[in-house]
C-alpha cells in the first residue's frame, strides 16, 4: 500500500510528529555535534562572502550588520528547533525570521532610494530572498532530520526494553518456580525421613542448576550440554514420580555439536512431562531423540501420553519456543507438535546444522 | 462420647508430598487414623466409597480425576482439605473459610489450623449430616466454577471390547451399565443390531473419569448405569435400593451414597 501524501506539508511543513518532554528527555537531550554547528557556520560565512563580493562597496558594512544579525536569529532559531523539533516552532521561527528580514529591508529601501529596474534594487533584492531561503530551509532541515533522530533513538530504546523483557521471561520460564519448589519440598521430606533418595535427588538437581544457569545469557550453545540439563532433569522428575516416569535419551554425536537456542529442547520436555505423562494414571515414557538428516538437524520429543487435545493452542512455553527458534533461524527452521502413531505426542524441531 | 479414631483419607500422586503430608497429620492430629493413601483421584474416590473415611486431604492436580472433582463427587458428605502444590493458582480466587486448603510442603502451624477448623463439622460414625461451614449448594457451585479451571480428558466416545477373536466397537451411549467384575469391567449394551455383554480391561473407577457424568450416573461403588435405561428406583426397606431398568429383566442396587440421586421429588 502506497502511502497517502500528506498536502498538509505544502501550508504547514515540517515533523507531524509531537515529542513529549519524557520522550524529549530519554532521546533528545543531547546538543547538536560541533562537526555540525562548524559546517553550518562555515556554510553560512561562505554565503555572506560570496554575497558581499558581487555587492557594491558602499553596502559591504550594512549587509555584513544584517548578516550577522541574521546569523544570530537563524542559529538562535536553530538550537531551539534541534531540541523540540515540531511544526509549530518551525512555523514560529520562520515566521520571526522572515517578518525580521522584512522589517530590514524595508528599512534598506527606504534609507537609499533604489529605483525601480536599478542593478542595485535588484541586488539588495536577491540578498535577501537569498537570506529569507537559506534561513527557512535551514531550519525547515534541522527540525525533520533531528525529529527522524530522536524518533529512531525512541525505537530502538522500544525494542531494547522489549528484548528485555523477553530475555526476563526466557529466564523465568527455563527454571520453572514450582519445579524449584516442589523438587526442594521432596528433597526436604527425604532427608527428615532420612530417605535414600534424598542423595541422588540432590545430585539430579544440582548437576539441572549447574547446566541451566549458564545457560541464560549465551544465544546459543552446543545440543550436547543442553542434553545434560535435560537428562538431569528428567532425572529429579523421575524420582519424585518413581515409576510413571520413564525416559530414553538418544543424542546422535553428530547432532551433539550443533548449536541451537538455549532452553528450547528443555521446554519441549517439560511439556511432555507436564502434558503427557503426569495426566496419566500409569504414567508414561518420554523419548528424546536428537539426529541428523541431509545436513539438518532433527530433534524429537515424544510422550506416551493422550496426545492432543482436539483444537488446542500453544502454551506459553511453545509460543516462546517459536519466538526464539525463529530469532535464530529465521524461517529456516520448524516446530511441529502431531500426534504419533503410537499414541502420545510428539514435538519436532528441524533447524539448520550449525557447529561452533 | 465417640473413641473409635476418627479415619482419613489423603490423596497425592507424588509420593514424597505424600509422605510428608502422612507425618505432619501425624504430628498434628494424634489418633487419626489413615485408612488409605492414593496416587490418583480415581483411587480416591474408589477408596473414598470402599473406606468411607470421615475427613479427605486431597492434591489438587491428579491424573485420571483431579482433586476438586474427587470433592464434587463427595458433595460435602464429610469435609475435604485441598492441599496444593506452589504456583497452584486454582484456589487463589477463594479466600480460606470457603474451601479450606493448605499449601506443600505442609507448614505444621498451618495444618494444625485446619485441622482445628475441620474437627467441628466431622460427621459422627452414625451416619449424622455433617455440620457443614457452607450449604451444600454454595459448595457445589464453587467447586464446579474451580473444576473450569483443571483440565480433564475428553469424554469417552467408543469402548472396544475382545470378545472371542474379534475386537468389538460398543458407542459409549449404547451401554446400559458397566459393573465391576473382579479386575474387570462388564459392559452390558443395547443396540440396533443386537445387545450383550462384553469385559474390557479398563477398571470401572477409571472408566468413571472418562464419562459424561450427565448421561453415566454412578449407583454403586460398582455398578455406574446410563440414566436413559432407568425405568424406577424401588426402595426396598430401610437404607435398601435398587434399581429397575427399561425392558431387562435384572436389577442393579443402588448404595447408601447414591440414594440421594432419587429424591422423588
């Protein structure tokens, strides 16, 4: 769709966009570049030499008055439209700046009486036509180029905080709370009853922490160390549901290496333990399966649980999965969740090979 | 004044809460008396019928039936403490008095506060009404509105059943009853092309989980009968009944926590 033009700009130019002062504060209160006040004042003295040069002597000393007086007002003009750039001070200052230059010529003309058709009347003319232009561009320039600025600074910030959050979410969603809590409150039974659990069920959930937690801020890492979270895991999990739970682990070595998004396979079994086996009276087996196929890599998660529910929408954690699979691999890559043949669940992901 | 101990059942299908929930009844009831231990909610309501204990702790998230469902079923018979798991928002929409629930792990000082709450409204072993905090309406109608809140499985459509050597096809609403045989479950079924009766291995408490409760109306701790085959319920004498079915000659009983099913309004 093309977009509409705005023939608002031809009577009343300049950015239609209105900072607040919040905005103004986070993006716009840096002041211009000295490599930007330099040209533009070496611009400007270019300007007014040239002028002088093709004028009679006589006025070289009133035009070099009015130049640095227009210079004043258009810098003064200039600052304010760099730190609130809008129509309405771009239309003000113009308005100032011209209805000045008017006042000034008038005065010009009526201090020398220039005839009509004179070379001089023609000159004094073009100046200030000149002045009137290059003042109304000037500053017409500074208020679109500083409020494009400020609008691109307040975006970034935007998507900065949004990677933020996400990155907070990912955080909150790879250590599950109620995983924490639960698991600590059996541990803490086991051990008053002096249990002989309670041993390998610290070590499970040690060994799940010390492979998770740096997990985090990594973009990727190695299926291989993410395996070992898992097959952790899945180890604190079997031990609380004893034998409902059970679970194969088959990570090609050739699948080992490649590098995918952290937590992704963790989500897809924390899943098929919450949906497929703990709403089975008998349990179910969970099979995790890693290989490689045409130079891709294939990741399998299956549970033998009731399968899906007909017209069921993903989860949270499948939502993020999508999300961060599709950061890292753009539309390379695929998240599928089907129904497997033998009854149960199976979650597959295909993503390109890429090795450290 | 009852001695006879006063006997609870507890529900959780992780077995270290489980235990844990075990030792701190133990310490803040003395003389309670454990009579069964589930690992799901259709084994609690299986033991709750067999054992008929006077107060149930029961997990919130179980498979086959889920806590509150467990509770809808025993419908303010005696009084049920929810014990749920951390992050369980299912119960936070209630304020403690409406339902009464106590977090895992089980804090001492707070089981303890239950408990206290709970040993007014026990019913005695005669059989007297319970002193409930909550009419029984009120009861049902939160528990239905927290029974949104829990998934549970799709309802049954088609049973197959081997008969000899073929696999039998039996539509779910052309069974008249099922009835519990052993480890067995016998479907008795009516249908275009001819009834008869069929066992499947399915065990009947897990079969229940899978019904439309509307259309499958448990009668007995073994028996659960399609409502459209009803034709009367006869009682027979004081806490006897059964049930007459349309067009067969058998009668099936109903027991003494299914009576109210028949109020002959």
């Amino acid at each position: 769709m093309k977009p509409a033009i705005d023939w608002s700009q031809l009577w009343y130019p300049g950015p239609t966009r209105v900072f607040s002062d919040d905005e103004l504060a986070r993006a716009g209160a840096d002041r211009p570049s000295r490599t930007l006040v330099m040209v533009a004042l070496f611009n400007y003295l270019f300007m007014g030499f040239m002028m002088l040069q093709a004028g009679p002597g006589a006025a070289t000393a009133p035009l070099t008055l009015v130049l640095a007086g227009a210079g004043v007002l258009g810098g003064q003009v200039a600052l304010r439209l760099w730190r609130r750039p809008s129509r309405r001070a771009l239309l003000r200052g113009s308005a100032v700046g011209v209805a000045g230059l008017l006042l000034v010529l008038a005065l010009a003309m009526r201090v020398h009486e220039l005839p009509r058709g004179s070379d001089a009347r023609a000159w004094v003319l073009s100046v200030f036509i000149a002045l009137a232009l290059l003042l109304t561009l000037g500053w017409w320039f500074v208020a679109v180029y500083r409020a494009h600025q400020i609008e691109a600074r307040l975006r970034e910030q935007a998507e900065q905080a949004r990677a933020l959050a996400m990155a907070g979410q990912l955080a909150a969603a790879q250590i599950q709370p109620h995983f924490l809590y639960n698991t600590l409150a059996a541990l803490q039974h086991w051990v008053q009853a002096k249990d002989d659990r309670a041993a390998p069920m610290l070590a499970a959930l040690t060994g799940f922490l010390r492979a998770t937690l740096p997990l985090f801020n990594r973009p990727r890492l190695a299926l291989g160390d993410e395996a070992a979270a898992v097959r952790e895991y899945l180890e604190v999990m079997r031990l609380r549901l004893g034998d409902r739970l059970r679970y194969t682990l088959a990570i090609e070595p050739a699948a080992a290496h490649a590098q995918v998004p952290p937590g992704l396979l963790l989500t897809l079994v924390e899943n098929a333990v919450e949906h497929g086996v703990t709403p089975m009276l008998s349990g179910a087996e969970i099979a995790v399966r890693a290989r490689t196929e045409a130079g891709r890599l294939v990741l399998e998660v299956q549970d033998g649980g009731p399968g899906l529910a007909p017209g069921a929408a993903d989860g949270v954690g499948l939502a993020n999965s999508r999300t961060r699979l599709a950061q890292a691999f753009g539309d390379r890559a695929t998240l599928g969740l089907d129904n497997a043949a033998g009854g149960g669940c199976i979650a597959r992901i295909t993503a390109p090979l890429e090795t450290a | 004044m009852n001695t006879a101990p006063v006997t609870a059942l507890i529900a959780d299908d992780e077995e270290a809460p489980r235990a844990q929930l075990a030792a701190a009844l133990a310490q803040a009831w003395p003389g309670l008396q454990l009579v069964a231990q589930c690992a799901n909610g259709v084994d609690a309501w299986d033991a709750f019928l067999e054992h008929e204990p006077q107060v149930c702790f029961l997990d919130i998230r179980m498979p086959g039936m889920s806590g509150i469902d467990v509770a809808r079923r025993i419908d303010g018979r005696v009084p049920v403490v929810f014990v749920t798991a951390f992050g369980d928002h299912a119960l936070a929409a209630f304020d403690a008095g409406a339902v009464d629930y106590v977090m895992k792990p089980v804090d001492p000082t707070r089981l303890a506060q239950a408990v206290e709450r709970v040993r007014p409204r026990l019913a005695a072993r005669t059989g007297a009404p319970a002193a409930a905090t909550l009419d029984p309406a009120a009861l049902q109608a939160l528990l239905a509105q927290l029974a949104g809140n829990v998934r549970r499985p799709a309802p049954l459509q088609v049973i197959q059943a081997g008969v000899g050597k073929e696999v039998r096809l039996i539509r779910v609403e052309e069974v008249v009853y099922f009835e519990a045989d052993s480890r067995y479950t016998r479907v008795v079924y009516e249908s275009p092309t001819g009834g008869g009766d069929a066992l499947i291995r399915t065990p009947l408490k897990e079969l229940l989980a899978q019904l439309d409760e509307a259309q499958f109306w448990q009668v007995h701790r073994s028996v659960i009968v399609n409502q459209r085959h009803i034709a009367s319920a006869v009682r027979v004498d004081e806490g006897q009944m059964h049930l007459v079915l349309r067009g067969r000659p058998e009668t099936l009983p109903v027991s003494r926590h299914f009576q109210a099913l028949f109020k002959g309004q």
